[in-house]
C-alpha cells in the first residue's frame, strides 16, 4: 500500500507548536488579548457565567469512527500510545453513505469502552484509498487511567519515552499556575497528531457539576461568577 | 525493588469536538435535539488560545462534565466530512425515546439502526445528520 503525505491545513505549524508553551504564561496571554482588552471587547468565558449543569438526555460519547488512511499503521499507533486493543476487524463493508465506495473497519477498545474507536479504510469504486482531510472534528478525547493531574504528566513522560511527539501540552485549561493556559474545563490535558494528523487528546480531571456545586452552591448562572 | 508504575492509559472516550459552519445554527441544532447544556464560550476576544489558531468554540455538557461535546468554527477553513464517517450518542431509555421524538418533529432525515454494517445489532439504534452532515448514532444504552 502506498500512503500519501498529506499535512492538513488545520495542523498546527511547527514554528507555532514550539510556542505554544508560553500559553501557560498570564502576561503571554494578556500580550495576545492586548487588542480585544483595549477595545473593551474582552469578556469572560468561564463556566461559572452559565447556568449549568442538570441531567440532559444523552448518558455519554459510545464511539467515534475516524478515516485513516492504513489501518496498521494507525492500530500500532493507539496501541502503543494509548494501550487501546483490537476488538475485531471487519470488511469490506458498503459505504452507508456513498454508493459503491466500501469500508474496511478495526474495532479499538478502551480500558473500560469497548469499541469506543473505529479505525475506517474508505475506498472509491475504483479502489482508491482516500486521504483523511482533517477538517471534520478538531480533536477527540480519551480520559486516561487513574484520572488525576499526575496522571496526564505520567502519560506525557511515558509518551516521550516511547518517542511519541506532543504538539500540546501538558496542560491544565483554567488560569491556575504554573499548567494552566487560560482555557476552560480545568482538564489537565496533552495531545498528539496521530499518523493521519487527527488530533488526539488525552485528559483528566475534568471540571464536574460536583465541583461547582462545592464553589457555589445551588447558585445559578452569572449569580455564580 | 519497587515494580515499576503501571502505564497510563486511555480509560474511555470522554468528549469530542467536532468543525461546524455556523455556531449558532449548530447550537440550536445540539440543543433542541440532545437537550444538551451549553457551559462555555470560547471566543478569538476572551481566548488567548482562539485567537492564535482563529477559532470559536462551544461546549455542552452532558449533565456531569463541564464538556462533552464542543463544537468549533474555525475562521479560513471549511469543515468537512472527510476526516470523521460517525460518533454516536448513548442515552438511556428515556433518553433515547425522548431524542427520538423530537427528532421526529423536525426535517431531518431519521435512519433505523447502526450506520456501519460491521456495528454490533442493538435493539435502539438511530442515526441522522447534524447541519454539517456530520453523522450521529444514538444509541440506547444496554441495561444488563
């Protein structure tokens, strides 16, 4: 199988990546919102403006298919980087979308998710494999074992062990020193470009509706702010 | 000797951003149809981080988590569908019935059953099309 070298154009630069770090920095931070904080168009984002959280109806993600462009390839990667394992393989299968177009599938499963990842070979008619594009989803997020902030700094180091490269982090996203970047969710967080460049992100300790409730009670919305 | 740590290692999906055209047409849509809870805005003004990569980001939460599912528009490039075939939704009972209903409501188009052939039979699979053509399953959750 021949595969193609195809970069995205919603990867990040690597120029940019190496800068990425200083996020974690409050006066960076303020140097890129100057604009926005001078014109008085800056506002806060934080959860605690709105009014959540209850109940809705949707339990949880049970699973995400992604195109790849070599099934292998791609299962070694999660494999080794992540410790997911193949459920089972199938195909090909129609395309359910495209007539005459047919799928290969591998299964991948979590620790705990079973075959919360489909890996997909997707191929025309003529039996050519397609490229994955990279403007579908921005990233998707695998909770790592142990889920506290030591654990993704764990998971980083293991990772550069291995030789696997992040192009972010690791971070936590709220404005707490030193990891925070000013993001929001309070996850600790790192991600890595998997070999078709879709970006995955491994987290922890994301903020929950118990968290909030500990800070503010039963207030609502910008009551809480 | 101490045995060394155990590997970290990817528990469960936890939540998944997806590239939409339109915010506002794509919140209504999430909303509406998953009865979702928007908890966060991340925008190029407030958003050290959107600013340098030119983007706008939602998040909804399922209930528990300050996200589950986000969405983000990005300010040059056009979202696709050529990166992602599915991600699909799990409710509970109610949940799914209640999804299903509203679902019945609008124009989109409603699916029977799991979108890949490969996918293993449950009994409460439907599939439809979010604004972008993004494809969601939901899934009625298995009660063992």
């Amino acid at each position: 199988m021949s595969l193609v070298a195809y970069t995205p154009p919603n990867v990040l630069p690597e120029p940019l990546r190496w800068f990425a770090p200083l996020l974690k920095r409050k006066w960076f931070r303020q140097l890129v919102l100057l604009s926005p904080t001078i014109a008085r168009r800056r506002f806060s984002n934080k959860t605690e403006d709105y009014g959540v959280f209850r109940p809705s109806d949707v339990e949880r993600i049970g699973q995400v298919s992604i195109y790849v462009q070599d099934i292998a390839r791609s299962k070694a990667w999660y494999e080794k980087l992540a410790g997911l394992t193949e459920s089972r393989s199938c195909g090909p299968e129609p395309h359910p979308l495209k007539p005459g177009w047919t799928l290969r599938c591998c299964y991948m499963s979590a620790r705990s998710h079973e075959e919360c990842l489909v890996l997909i070979e997707e191929r025309d008619p003529q039996g050519k494999a397609s490229v994955p594009t990279g403007m579908s989803f921005f990233h998707t997020a695998f909770e790592l074992s142990g889920n506290r902030l030591e654990d993704v700094f764990a998971f980083a180091e293991q990772a550069h062990a291995d030789k696997f490269k992040r192009n972010y982090g690791p971070v936590r996203h709220n404005g707490v020193p030193p990891h925070g970047d000013g993001e929001t969710g309070g996850n600790g967080a790192c991600y890595f470009y998997d070999p078709d460049f879709h970006n995955i992100e491994f987290c922890v300790a994301m903020d929950t509706i118990d968290n909030y409730r500990a800070r503010y009670g039963d207030k609502k919305g910008s009551d809480r702010a | 000797m101490n045995a060394p740590a155990p590997r970290v290692v990817a528990e469960k999906l936890q939540h998944h951003v997806i590239y939409v055209s339109d915010l506002d047409r794509s919140r209504a849509f999430y909303e509406k149809l998953f009865n979702l809870q928007f908890s966060a805005r991340n925008h190029p003004d407030s958003s050290a981080a959107m600013r340098l990569a030119n983007m706008e980001m939602r998040f909804f939460s399922f209930g528990r988590y300050h996200h589950d599912i986000c969405l983000v528009k990005h300010g040059k490039l056009k979202v696709d569908n050529g990166s992602m075939l599915h991600f699909s939704l799990t409710a509970n009972k109610a949940g799914f019935d209640g999804i299903r209903a509203r679902a019945a409501e609008t124009s989109v188009a409603i699916h029977d059953g799991r979108l890949l052939a490969s996918a293993k039979p449950r009994s409460g699979a439907f599939w439809l099309q979010d604004p972008d053509n993004h494809c969601i399953e939901v899934l009625e959750e298995i009660v063992s």
